[in-house]
C-alpha cells in the first residue's frame, strides 16, 4: 500500500518459516538498505540463510554482509547494476533490488530451481501482483499511509476489492488495442494509451455501449471524465486485464459504484492474506484491536499484525 507500512517484517518472517525450504528471493524495488530513501527513517534489514538463491545487482551485493557464490550473470540492467543470481554461502542480511518487469521476473525465476519464489514487492510496483506464474500475493498496509484510522482503512479496501474483481468473459485479444468500445457494434479506438485520452474515450460511449474495453490502465482523469456525463452513461462495465492496472482512489471507486459502473479484469489475482502494521515510523500508532476489527468488517482474507506472530502466513 505504502512505504514503511511493515512489509520487510512480513518477508522476513515468511523466510524465517520457510527456511527449511529452498528459497529463491528477489525485488521488484530496492529493499534491504538500512535507511528509508524518502522519509529518513530506520529500516529492517533482510536476513537470509545459507542455500538461498537471490537475484540481486552487483552494487547490492557489495553493501551486503552475506557470503555468496554467483550463480548466473544475467542480462538485466538496472540503475543499480546488472543483476546477479547468487547462491549464499554464510548467513546475513541482503539488500535487495531486482527486476523492473514481468518478463525479467520471470527470467529470473526461470534460472532458479527452488522450492519457493519469493519477489518482495514495492509500493508502486503493484502490477507484479498479475504475473500469472506467481502463485499467491500478500497485501500489506499500515499506519504510515496516513495519521487517520479510517483513510487508511477505506483505501486499504479499495485495494483488496480491486485486487478482487471478478473476471469477465472476453477474449484476450481484445485487450490488445489501447481502447475498444463494445455496443451493438465493436469499436476500436486508433491510441497509442487511454493514458491523457479520457474525453476522447467518453466522446465514443452511445447510448448502445455496454462495455469498454481498456488495454492500459483505468485512471482517475477517466473516472472524472465519465462523472461529468453522468447523465448519459450509466451501467456499464470496465474490463481491465487485471486489479493491479486501476489506479484509483477511495472516492472515484466509490463514484464508478454510485453510476452502476462495474470492473471486470481478464486475470484473476490470489490474494491469500491481509497483513497490517498499526505503527508509523513517523511516531504515532493506531490501536492494534480498533484497526484489526474495521480492517475485518470489510475484508474476508487472513487479517494479520505479523508483529504478533503471524503463524498464517507460511
């Protein structure tokens, strides 16, 4: 959901109890380093044990305090160095920055042969959450989004409502133009990206349009533009390839709702738990019971504070 909101804490424990297994380990962002680029503050740091397979940049590995063999040289680029598959020898803790992209994913885990693969994910890099060879996705949000209890909580449920959505039933290749617009005739429309296209989008919906397809993202700038027509376009619905690719908030989710508008996506995400941290490294906390039950009145996964244990997550 955000930074800080405690997810090096869930992995960290997701490795210690799996550490009978052979694990393999990435990142989709930086992890690992001792302090929080943006907001100064101190961070956990990664541990891992001996046998563990970790994709990781060459200048990562230099500020780590593992012994490692190397593995595989890859040809991924990243602005922290070629990213290096290493095997480690001698216990200790890993910083962490891996793949950018779906693909270099799974080039990366195709080159290991574990028992789990395991990519630490970023704030802004939801979108890995829809590689369909991952099986299972973790959720984490935390009192670092913001100081009000119930900010946090309504964004945390669009977020695992979108992570949600049922699937529609349209062929893959319609997702393949950047808009098509389905009524009692198919419509293509000649974009690059629905990106900055909002009105020439809702320009196209008749009266006889039923469904939109986007092949991009599903944005706010969209949202709004289709509530300045509400008074002609009502019930239809979105289809987006998955819930990682709509980019809204609490308020424009809620206003899609309010026009009888649905989201359908292509690709299904496993969401298996919720794990919420009610402290801030900011210096102010949520009560842990107060969050645990308004967090649970909407939400139906494992709900967990994996400060207190997490015993679900294995």
């Amino acid at each position: 959901m955000q930074k800080n909101a405690g997810k090096t804490t869930c992995l960290n424990h997701i490795l210690e109890t799996n550490k009978h297994l052979k694990i393999g380990l990435t990142s989709i962002g930086r992890d690992g380093e001792k302090e929080d680029s943006v907001f100064k503050v101190a961070k956990p740091s990664i541990f891992v044990t001996e046998g563990t397979l970790v994709a990781t940049t060459n200048d990562c590995l230099e500020n780590s305090s593992v012994g490692y063999s190397i593995q595989h040289k890859t040809n991924i680029n990243t602005p922290l160095g070629i990213v290096y598959i290493v095997e480690i020898t001698n216990a200790g803790y890993i910083d962490l920055a891996g793949p950018s992209f779906n693909t270099q994913i799974n080039e990366v885990y195709d080159m290991m042969d574990v028992d789990l693969f395991i990519v630490d994910g970023a704030f802004s890099r939801k979108q890995m959450a829809s590689n369909e060879r991952l099986e299972a996705t973790i959720l984490v949000t935390g009192a670092s989004y913001s100081k009000d209890i119930d900010e946090v909580v309504r964004e945390t449920v669009v977020a695992y409502d979108l992570m949600n959505l049922p699937k529609g039933d349209l062929p893959s290749n319609y997702f393949e133009s950047a808009v098509t617009i389905i009524g009692d005739t198919v419509k293509t429309l000649h974009l690059d990206t629905s990106l900055g296209s909002a009105e020439e989008i809702v320009e196209q919906i008749k009266p006889d349009t039923k469904e939109i397809v986007l092949g991009g993202a599903l944005t706010e700038e969209l949202v709004e533009a289709l509530k300045q027509n509400r008074h002609r376009i009502q019930g239809i619905t979105i289809h987006i390839k998955d819930g990682t690719k709509a980019f809204l908030r609490h308020s424009y989710y809620h206003y899609l709702k309010k026009m009888d508008i649905s989201l359908k996506v292509l690709h299904d995400i496993n969401l298996i738990a919720l794990v919420y941290n009610p402290y801030s490294p900011l210096g102010y906390e949520f009560d842990d019971l107060e969050f645990r039950k308004k967090l649970s009145e909407h939400i139906d996964i494992p709900i967990i504070n994996v400060l207190k244990g997490g015993n679900e997550i294995e």
